[in-house]
C-alpha cells in the first residue's frame, strides 16, 4: 500500500464550528462544539457529542434542551474562548446577546446569523462522550445570509476546525451543486 498510516486518531475534515447552548440556572451558558451531525431527515435530528467531564453534559440532561449557534469567522475570539473556559468557573454569556425562542432551556446567540433549537430527545453514553440527539424545533437565520431563502455558507462565513492538528479554517467558495455535478458520468 501507497498510502501512510495515520493510526487511529484521524478525524473527518473538517467539522462545524458552533457553539451549544444551554442554561446554568437562570445563566445561559455555552461552550464550543466542533462534534455535531445531522443524524435524521423527519424529524430533524441532531446528534452532538459533548466530553463526559464538560460541565455542559450535565446541564443539558437537565434542561432538556440545547441550542447550535453557527458563529461567522469574525467571531474566532469569542468561540476559542468558549473553548477554553467551563462555565463552571466563568459566565460566558456575558460574552454575548442572549436571546430566546421557543425552548426555554436553549438560548440563542444573537450575534450568530444562524441558531437551532433542539428539544433533547435521546441520549447515547459512549466510553468518552455522550451522544445527544436533538430534535430540531425551529432554526433562525439573519436575512443577510440568505440566498433564495436557504443559508448561503458563503455570506455565514462559517469556521470549520481539523483535527488532530487543531486549527480553524473557513469556507472558500462553493464546488459544485450536489446530486447533479456528477450526472455526466451516470450511465442511461
């Protein structure tokens, strides 16, 4: 084989850059989360996978309820932080607008153009992480990232995050429209 092994610890490239929230009490609270997936088309599902130590697992199970909030590049700081810090220890929320919708336990960042509400609807333990899976009860986008009424990624400007060397990127230009660049090479 012409290919290096790369061991066990390769990651898909790349993954979102969002920033899950939940409340601490009467505090929202937020960390960032790069571990997040569609997992269902009707309902609309969700499947996050949140670290067992981060203070969050514990307050979703609580609430019940989370949001994702897809920050644009320009707010790198801000996510990085959110990062770095538990909301053990620090209020995050102070670093944003909180705003809410129609889940109490899922507050939204006002400062992301895009925002899911998602009702907790199963949880899978894993060795590390637990798996929560999130019905999708309503999304909020700024018009200004909307082309023909659907998210444009380039307007969002979203950050992506690789793994394991562990840096942000983000979205250049699209590639092609999906389930039609690739017709030429479908046989009649």
């Amino acid at each position: 084989m012409e290919k290096t092994n790369l061991g066990n610890n390769s990651f898909i490239y790349p993954m979102p850059v969002t920033i899950l929230g939940t409340k601490n009490g009467e505090t929202a609270n937020f960390m960032a989360l790069g571990w997040l997936s569609r997992a269902n088309g009707n309902p609309p599902l969700l499947v996050a996978g949140v670290n067992k130590v981060h203070f969050t697992t514990q307050l979703i199970r609580e609430n019940k309820a989370f949001s994702i909030n897809y920050p644009s590049a320009d707010m790198i700081k801000e996510v990085d932080y959110c990062g770095l810090v538990s909301g053990r220890k620090e209020d995050k929320s102070q670093l944003f607008s909180v705003e809410y919708g129609e889940l109490e336990g899922a507050p939204l960042i006002k400062e992301c153009s895009l925002s899911l509400e998602c009702k907790l609807v199963d949880i899978y333990e894993m060795p590390t992480h637990d798996l929560f899976i999130g019905e999708i009860i309503a999304s909020y986008a700024d018009e200004k990232i909307l082309t023909d009424g659907k998210p444009d990624m380039g307007k969002l400007n979203p950050l992506l995050l690789t793994m394991p060397d562990n840096h942000y990127w983000t979205v250049k230009e699209k590639a092609g429209k999906a389930w039609n660049v690739g017709r030429d090479l479908k046989k009649d």
